[in-house]
C-alpha cells in the first residue's frame, strides 16, 4: 500500500487553521475604501472607523470625493490588512476584504450619539470638532460578503457576519 498519496489525500481534505478575522479588524484604526463615482471612476481612500455589533461606522467630511460616493449609496469595498513593518512575506500580508452595503446615519439620533462617541473614546478629542462640522456625516458599512487572507493556501470566503464559510481551493493557481 503506498502510504504517500494516502498522506497526500489526508493533507488536502484537512481543514485549514482557523483564521483570525476578528483579530486583523481589532489591530486595526482606519480602513481603506474602494468607491466608485457616477461615471463608475473609481477611488481609493482611507477613513478611521469604530464597529459597533456588526456595522463599521466612519465619519467622513464631503471635501473628501469617497464621501459623495458612499452618500450617494453605490457599492463600497472596504479592506483591513497587516502593517507592511509587520508581515513576514509581502505577498502574503494577512487581509480581509469586504462588500458593504451604504447607509447614512441621522445627525443626532440616538445611533449617531452612540457611535460618535465610541469614535472619540477610539479617536480622540478631534472627533468633537469634525462631528460638530457641518459637511462631516456618518456612514455606516453593513458587510455582505468577502474575502480573508492569512498567506499563501489560506485563502476563505466570509459572510455578512464576517464568519468563515469555506476555505477557497487552489483552482486559480497554476505552474508554467
């Protein structure tokens, strides 16, 4: 019996470390954005960010061309991902990407009371001028589903509630 492809099997049909999602977002103070305008021109930016429950919420001025886009409501990608300083291999930094559906919260109701001041215990002193200014307003992120990478082979699709549903297979990579 050859005991080698017997191993082999085994190692492909065991499950993958469970990733640490909800770690990479902890480590995290600010998230970049991928929006895209009414023309469909995109745009990469970067906001500070508090998650209260499953919503990530960012305070954001109109100055800044993202925030017409994510007022507007269209389609927003949001990604976490390891400090440069702090990875082992470049390619390979540990990342999550997430599709987010776009909200507006109300100035002064209750949510925006709560999240503006986890914004500032987070933040600091400044978000009580920006969140008194009168083009700042707060945008709420609802994940849909997306995307984690913790190196190379460690590749899993998330929800909505930034779970793990399935490690990606190696379809896509391919030797010359």
């Amino acid at each position: 019996m050859d005991h080698t492809n017997t191993q082999n099997d085994e190692q492909r049909k065991a499950r993958p470390v469970a990733p640490k999602v909800k770690e990479l977002i902890d480590r995290s103070k600010s998230v970049i954005l991928a929006t895209v305008d009414a023309e469909g021109n995109p745009n990469a930016s970067y906001a500070p960010f508090v998650q209260v429950g499953n919503t990530f919420y960012i305070l954001v001025s109109f100055m800044a061309k993202h925030t017409k886009n994510l007022a507007d409501g269209r389609k927003t990608s949001m990604m976490f991902i390891e400090d440069e300083s702090a990875t082992k291999q470049i390619y390979a930094r540990e990342r999550l990407t997430i599709e987010a559906a776009v909200s507006q919260t109300e100035r002064d109701s209750e949510t925006w009371n709560e999240v503006v001041a986890k914004l500032k215990e987070t933040h600091g002193k400044v978000v009580d001028v920006i969140s008194e200014m009168g083009d700042f307003i707060l945008i709420a992120l609802q994940p849909v589903k997306g995307s984690y990478v913790n190196g190379f082979g460690n590749a899993y699709f998330v929800d909505e509630n930034l779970e793990i549903l399935e490690h990606r297979n190696d379809v896509n990579h391919q030797s010359k």
